[in-house]
C-alpha cells in the first residue's frame, strides 16, 4: 500500500496517525488515488526553505462493520498521544471522528456548504454515500454538521461557507454558530481573520477541509462545486490565523473523476495538507 507523501515511519515514532476511512461508493479508489498522488509531492517549501520534519505513519483504510468502530479507533490515536489525521471521501466521516474528542472542542470546517439540514432524502441519489438512520435521524453528508451540533458540540466555526438553505442559516443563528462566508473574507478579509483568530486562540481545535471549499476552478473533482470559492492564498491566509492547538484534522470530499480532474485536484488537497504539517510542527 502506497502511503501517504511516501512516509514510513513506525507508529511508536510518529507524532501523526494517518487512517482512511472508506465511505461511500468508489471511496476506496479516491483513497488509493490520492495516496499515490502524494508520492509524486514535492515536500519541500520554497518559501520557508524547508521541508515536513513531523513523522507521519499512515496505518492505511479501517475495516469497520459500524461507526462506532470509526470513534472507537480516533480514541485510540488520542490516547496513544498522537494527532489523528482522516482522509475520506464522504464527510460523513467527520462525525463519527470528532465524536471522539471532548464536547469543549473547537470544530473550524472549510466547506462551501452548511450541512446542517435536518433530512436529505434525495441524498440517496445526490450522493454516493448511503445516509444511516440511527435514532429516527438521517446522517449523511447534508445532515452531518447538524447532527454533531446537536449531539453537544457548539463550538463550530463554517469558513468559506456559500450554499445552504433558509432552514440552516436558522438553525445556525439559533444555536449560535460562527459562519464565514466566502464573500465576507474577499470583501474583509482583515474583519474575518480576527474572527478566526478570537475564535480559535487558547483551544484545542478540529480542522475540517471539505476540498469543495475551494473555488470549482481549483478543486474540479467534486460532487457539489459552488461558485465564487476561496482561491488558495485565502484559504493559507486563514490557515494561519487559527491559534489554537490542533490536535485533529480530516481531508474529506474528493470525488471520483477522471485521471486529469483528480491529479489537479489531489495535488490541491495535498498543498493544504502540507501546509498544515508545517503549520502542525510549531507545536513539537
């Protein structure tokens, strides 16, 4: 199995755990793709003349017969003292991974959409990730952040955020949730990073990246492109306003397309990624 950016290092000696969560029709694939495309990555930062110094074990794709089994094994990384990094296709997975940390948790997710509408049934068809009904709701990649507010976790913030419904943006303002619009950090961007910034500063903090927060121009293998998206200095800019400590990160989104559309796009997530490596060895 190829692993991620070509790292091998034994589990004992790494500070980060990689684990592929494999959701979804054809979600195995996207993971297998972009593990390969990372061997093709160039880990080294021209900028800060340096390169990826964090040991990462990739402990490949989690056989799992329910989610529980996913939080079960992201308590594992945590109390092995390790940072858990998700790679995944549905953002599904978000869920069941953040549920293994503790309810004080700062949660930032960078995605064009909410994904807190209460139900989505035509998710069946809109989707390739089949939607779970546990507890008479619906979980599926439109329901996913809904259902982890309303599970105890509040302190979220949606960067980059650009299509959701009347019924959301309600739920939003009423469970007091910090949302940033795409828009809102092109026409303030200085506004919008002390957001980030007071949001984040002196917590532990979750990072989220929904690849389709990225303009379609950028990130072409998606299942829901929206206009108007951050171009990648944005994104980077905001990156570095988040203070707090990151002890969890997933990578989630990436759809299956054709061989060209999927290299432009891994090769996206895998700049975001390792920008966040760097960003993550300030605290070793």
């Amino acid at each position: 199995m190829d692993k991620i950016f070509g790292m091998d290092f034994e589990k004992e000696l790494a500070e980060i755990v990689t684990i592929g969560i494999p959701l979804g029709k054809n979600s195995s694939k996207v993971l297998k793709f972009l593990r390969k495309a990372s061997l093709f990555f160039e880990t080294f930062d021209l900028e800060r003349e340096k390169g990826v110094e964090l040991k990462i074990f990739d402990e490949g794709d989690l056989k799992f017969r329910n989610e529980n089994e996913i939080t079960k094994k992201i308590k594992e990384i945590l109390n092995e003292k390790k940072i858990p990094l998700i790679l995944s296709k549905s953002h599904l997975a978000s869920l069941f991974s953040i549920k293994a940390f503790d309810k004080n948790l700062k949660v930032i997710v960078f995605d064009a959409h909410a994904d807190c509408k209460n139900n989505y049934l035509d998710e069946r068809i809109a989707s390739s990730v089949q939607p779970l009904k546990l507890d008479e709701n619906f979980y599926n990649c439109s329901t996913w952040l809904r259902r982890l507010i309303e599970n105890g976790f509040r302190n979220v913030g949606i960067i980059g955020l650009r299509a959701c419904s009347e019924e959301e943006v309600e739920f939003l303002k009423k469970n007091k949730i910090l949302y940033i619009t795409s828009n809102s950090i092109k026409k303030n961007p200085g506004k919008e990073k002390r957001r980030i910034s007071n949001f984040t500063k002196g917590s532990n903090v979750y990072l989220s990246i929904d690849i389709d927060v990225f303009d379609p121009s950028l990130a072409l293998a998606v299942e829901n492109p929206e206009a108007n998206g951050l171009n990648y200095q944005e994104f980077s800019e905001i990156l570095n306003e988040i203070k707090g400590k990151i002890v969890g990160v997933d990578l989630v989104e990436i759809s299956l397309a054709n061989k060209k559309l999927m290299e432009i796009t891994c090769s996206l997530a895998l700049k975001a990624l390792f920008d966040l490596l760097l960003k993550l060895e300030n605290k070793f």
